[in-house]
C-alpha cells in the first residue's frame, strides 16, 4: 500500500518505515549513516523514531 502524504498525523511522524525510501533516506541523511545502517536499525529496535534516534546517539557515544 503506498504512503498516502496528504493524511499526515502526529502517529506518522513519529514513525520511520523501512519500506518508504524516503524516509530511510532522510533519516539517513540526518544521522550521517548510511541507508543500509538504517534498515539494520530499524531491523534490531523496530521503526519508532525517537527509539531509533536514541539507539544512534547511544551508538555515536560508544564509537
């Protein structure tokens, strides 16, 4: 099913879908890591974005 962008919600954003290139893309970008590392991401800590966001900050630490 194609990502309808005209029924945005606050439960959308707050999700990132591996299965939307462009959200993967973005977070991507943002996070400075590369789309595979996002998918992986995604894969361990499911698509909960602020989950996710703190798994890369908790990741940036350590390295």
């Amino acid at each position: 099913m194609a990502d309808d962008k005209s029924k945005t919600d606050a439960s959308d954003r707050r999700m990132v879908s591996a299965e939307q290139d462009y959200e993967v893309q973005h977070f991507a970008k943002k996070h400075n890591l590369t789309t595979e590392e996002v998918v992986a991401l995604i894969a361990i800590h499911g698509n909960d974005r602020a989950t996710l966001e703190a798994a890369v900050q908790k990741r940036t630490k350590t390295a």
